[in-house]
C-alpha cells in the first residue's frame, strides 16, 4: 500500500487520505479531488519505472567503500603518488554502470 501512498502523495501533495492494506482508499479532503484509478495507475508505472531506471545508483551506494576507507586511500595516494582510490571508485561506476539515456 506504500506505492499507492506515494503515488497519492505526488498527486495531490496536501491531501489527507488513509489507505488500508485491501488497497481502500479513505478520502479525507473534500476540498481536493481524488485521483482516478487510471490516474493513480498510471502514476505508479510513472514511479516504478523511475525507481527501476535507478537501480544502479542504490548498487553503486552499497559498493562504494566506506569515507573512512575513501579517505584512508586518498591520504595514501597523496604519499605514494598511487591512484588506488580513483581505481576503487572507477570499478564501482564500471560495475554498475548509468544507464543510457
């Protein structure tokens, strides 16, 4: 039911509603219309295919090393003249790589 919340949410931001784990939707603003089903719909393909395009960036999140790592190689880079953190880094974006647009 969380999918279909966000998708209320980003389209109707100052609405009020509850959304109960049947998918029933209580609509607690008469001021704002209510989405359509299509509408709602929709805006979940909307958001599903947004959150798929970036399954790279949430890849890429977990296989960074830590600051404390990135900076420990940077400051032993900067001593040894080596490029181990421009390395890690660059593996990281080969390994999960931005989707073309």
């Amino acid at each position: 039911m969380i999918e279909i919340e966000n998708a209320l949410k980003t389209l109707t931001p100052n609405a009020q509603f509850a959304v109960y784990d049947d998918g029933t939707i209580d609509w607690l603003s008469p001021d704002i219309d209510q989405p359509t089903e299509e509408a709602i719909q929709a805006k979940l393909t909307e958001l599903r295919a947004e959150y798929d395009a970036n399954q790279y960036q949430r890849d890429r999140a977990i296989s960074y090393p830590s600051i404390q790592e990135q900076l420990d190689m940077q400051y032993w880079d900067a001593v040894n003249g080596t490029t181990k953190w421009k390395d890690a880094i660059a593996k990281v974006k080969t390994d999960n790589p931005k989707p073309s647009e």
